[in-house]
C-alpha cells in the first residue's frame, strides 16, 4: 500500500502528495498505526517521500557539520514504478502489464514487458508483510496467509489508498480498453512457454449466483471485467469522469483519458518531479551529463538507467525469495558496501509455497516444470540523482558523465531466502537462469494541449497536475514543439513522461563479470 498523505503525512514533506512515509517524523522510533512487529523500517526505504530529508536552508547548515545526515536514506521509488506503468507504450500487450510473466511479446525496445502490475503487486506484499526475521515477518509477506492481514484488503480493494492493485487495474483498463487478452504469447525458438487462462475459464471457487453449480455457475474474467457489476466504483474514476461529460452528458473518453494520465502524474511522483525540486532550490543544482546527447529532444529531457530481470521464481523449490541491489563504495575501487543507504531496489518473487503436486499449486507446478521465466524492472534514475546530491561518503559522484562508471564499481546484487538469510556465493546455483542488465534509454516531459471547447475543468487541473504556476504552464508551447503533442488549443496537462525516444541500450561493462550479469560477448555469467 503506498501510504498518501491524506492518511499519513512524513514530517518536512515538501509537497503533500510526496508523503509517502510511515514515520511520525524522521528519526522517530515510534509509528502511526502500526503495533507490534513489523517491516515498517524496510517499507519505509521504499514508500518515502522521494525528497527524504527536504534540502532546506536548516539541512543545509546541518550538513556542513554531519554530511552523512544530509539525504542519507534513498528515495521511495515506488510511486516512480506505477508511473511509468502507465506512461504510453510503457507496456503495449494486456500479458506485459498484467503479469511478471516472461513471454517474447513485443520487446522491440528492450525497456518493455519487465514492468508489470505484479511484480508492484508482490513487491507491496514484501514490503508490507516482511521476508526477513531481523525486521519482522507478517502474513502479508507469505501467500496462503496474506488475507489474513486487514492490509490485504487495503492493498487490493480499499477506495482509501492509492494502490490498491484492483483499483490500477481498473485505471489501465480505463486507459487502455483495447489491451484485454489481446494477443497470444509469442516465444523465440527454443524457448518453452506455457499458455495462459484466457477470461473464459472459471475461476474457481467463485460462485457467480447463489447456491450455483460447482462446475458452471462459476466467475470468469470476461464477466467481471466491469467492475461495477459488483456495486462499487472508485472515487477518483468517478470524479474525474464527471469532469468528462459532454453536453448531452456523455462520457468524452478521449478526454476523461487525458484527466485520468494528468492525474496519474500528480499523484505517483517520477524523475520530472524530483528534477524541478532540484531546480527549484538554490542549494542544488542539476548534475551535468544529465541531458541526453539525441537530436530534437526536449531539453528538459533526461538519461534514464533501468534493470531488467529474468529469473526463475521457481528456483527454490515454491518458497519465495528476493534479490537485492545496492550501490556505493569507496572512490575508485570496485566495492560495494552493503549498507541501507546503498539499497536501490528489489525483486520479490511471492511464491505460493510448495509446486509439488497439483492440489498445492495447479498453475505453479506446471510452469515450475516447463521452466516458465519471470521478469521484473529496477528503475535507477532517481537513486542516481540522489547519489550526485546527498553528500553521503559512500556516494561518491556529482555528474551523470560519470554515472556509467560509477554504475560499474559499485552496482552489485544479492539473494535472500525467507526470513532474511543471504545466499553465499557457492550456493548461487539454483538461480542459474537469472539475467540482470543495465540499460541506458532516454526519459523526456509530456504535455498534450486540452481542447478548445469545454476546457474549464481540464485548464485547471492541468496546473494542478503538473504542480507549476499558471505562468509556468502558459509558456509550454501549444503547437506541438517543446515538449507539447497534439494541436493547438486550451492549457498543457501534463501527463506521465514518454520513454524511449530511442530504444533503450544494454550496457554490459556494468554487469560484466559479475554474477549473472550481461557480458560483453552477450552471454550471461554463471547462466546455463
């Protein structure tokens, strides 16, 4: 669940739909709402608010005596991650978006398919529940108890957070109604894929009727794809479709889509909102390097740095799993310091427990034994940012020309069983079919001009979307150049960025010779 700030605010959040923490303020020992043990220090790394500790004038004079204090912990990245999930061509098939199951469908550019619902989905669950003894394990972390958590229903259902899983689906079905099993699921030669349920079968043991049959009067997706069959729609849907409605008070899909994105951006922030807090202050500047070296690009673009996964959620016989990234080290040395301010992301692979029979796990079992792959996605982009800022002595960069080496010495991975316990090297074997590569793509500002007619309600949340004065939003341009799409017409929205101007490049010296990282002959170390 990512926590807003109309349920818990961080103390010095610099922007209210930034507070993402669970703290009562930094430093505090104490939590709102949370008692006994619990993951609340581990979730707290990623739901924060993505400018941790504000740069103020205060911080500022605090750093000069205890750098380390000066933006020590790295942001919550989270709210970047759902983000891009809905950023255009981000995922282009309903099979990408849905699930962390790796099919070779579309990936023309390499950033596409790794950034599913739920890999965000398992991760919450980690997050929230806990894998690791030292800082606590809950049911929400373990699947045949995760329900048993009140949390669980917030996570999924709840119209009071703003992630629950059912309420993106119903987002992305809104915005993309054509991606509904939309294709089958390609695979290069030689590659075993096994073909998923399509929204005709049942999904068993949901009844559709009272006292139904227990063969056919049974749930199936196409049935249930309109949520509103079961009473219930979510707030912000509602209100930003009423804002949508015609003069004859019909639905203006195009437009209701283009309030739903704007509000999107406003509320999940990414990499365009953490850079106009650093041009926005006066103690920080932009680190050079940053713009990307591409012809006719938005200067306000920027180079983004991603981590596509392949594994084997299987590997461990069903029992779940996480693989861990870190970043930082001394300067110029090839070392990675495994501490808290050096963690940059996870992968969670919420199992449900033994794929040893069909009773335990049907749908497990059988891609366990077909040797079905998941895949995931680690954006960097804004940890990196934080690096060449914070001041902290195990950061050592201050310019993104440098960030590819720095990306080099000092990017490493580990893996964890259940229950926190680290997996030596000598005992890597079982994750053999995990494939970690960095990539290089290009991040950049989206802006679509409103209509002429009817743009009272659009103008007006477009500045609030885009968090800018209206002097600010009055001098993005309306006829397509500077960042703007479409015609000309009302006041910009602005709207998840587009990545990928061009597609997204592998960089294996960064992985190279290291485990299961990409080489720069384009195998895998320790693959098989």
């Amino acid at each position: 669940m990512i926590l807003s700030s109309t349920t818990l605010r961080l103390h010095g959040t610099k922007r209210m739909w930034h507070g993402y923490g669970i703290f009562v303020n930094k430093g505090a020992k104490k939590f709102i709402g949370l008692e006994g043990v619990n993951n609340a220090w581990v979730a707290n790394n990623h739901l924060s608010n993505m400018t941790w500790y504000p740069i103020t004038d205060r911080q500022k004079a605090q750093a000069k005596t205890n750098k380390d204090f000066y933006l020590k912990w790295n942001p919550g990245t989270l709210a970047d991650s759902v983000n891009r999930m809905f950023s255009p061509k981000y995922n282009t098939t309903w099979g990408q978006f849905a699930s962390t199951k790796w099919t070779y469908e579309g990936y023309g550019n390499s950033m596409n398919g790794f950034l599913s619902l739920e890999y965000i989905h398992n991760n919450v669950h980690n997050i929230v529940g806990g894998s690791d003894f030292a800082t606590g394990v809950g049911h929400m972390s373990d699947v045949p108890v995760a329900a048993f958590d009140p949390i669980f229903w917030l996570h999924h259902t709840s119209n009071t957070s703003r992630s629950q899983i059912d309420r993106l689906l119903s987002i992305w079905q809104c915005l993309y109604p054509k991606l509904w099993w939309d294709q089958k699921e390609p695979t290069r030669p030689g590659e075993v894929n096994v073909p998923d349920d399509t929204e005709d079968d049942y999904l068993y043991p949901f009844y559709d009727k009272d006292n139904g049959g227990p063969v056919t009067d049974v749930w199936i997706a196409r049935k249930c794809r309109d949520w509103t069959v079961f009473n219930y729609q979510y707030d912000d849907l509602m209100d930003l479709s009423q804002k949508a409605l015609n003069a004859k008070g019909n639905l203006d899909e195009p437009k209701f889509q283009k309030l739903l994105q704007a509000y999107i951006h406003n509320t999940y922030p990414c990499t365009e909102h953490l850079l106009r807090d650093i041009k926005d202050n006066r103690h920080v500047h932009i680190p050079s390097g940053l713009t990307p070296d591409v012809p006719n690009i938005d200067d306000n673009s920027w180079k983004d740095y991603i981590i596509n996964l392949r594994y084997d959620r299987y590997a461990l016989g069903g029992q779940s799993y996480t693989i861990n990234f870190y970043l930082g080290g001394p300067t110029d040395e090839a070392v990675t310091h495994f501490e808290p301010q050096n963690f940059v992301g996870s992968v969670y692979t919420f199992c449900g427990g033994s794929r040893k029979t069909l009773d335990s796990c049907a749908n497990c079992k059988t891609q366990a034994d077909a040797g079905v792959l998941s895949c995931a996605q680690v954006p960097l982009t804004i940890q990196l940012l934080h690096h060449t800022i914070d001041c902290v002595r195990n950061h050592p960069i201050s310019k993104f020309d440098d960030v590819e080496k720095y990306l080099e010495l000092h990017l490493r991975w580990k893996f964890f069983g259940f229950g926190g316990f680290e997996v030596d090297e000598e005992d890597l074997d079982p994750f053999h079919k995990t494939q970690v590569t960095v990539l290089r793509g290009v991040g950049q500002p989206n802006h679509v001009v409103a209509p002429k007619v009817r743009t009272s309600e659009l103008q007006t949340f477009s500045v609030a979307a885009a968090d800018i004065s209206v002097s600010e939003s009055s001098a993005v341009s309306t006829n397509g150049t500077n960042g703007t799409n479409g015609s000309a017409g009302g006041a910009p929205v602005t709207l998840p960025p587009v990545y990928s101007a061009q597609p997204y490049e592998a960089l294996p010296e960064i992985t190279n010779n290291k485990y299961f990282g990409l080489q720069h002959d384009g195998t895998y170390m320790g693959g098989r």
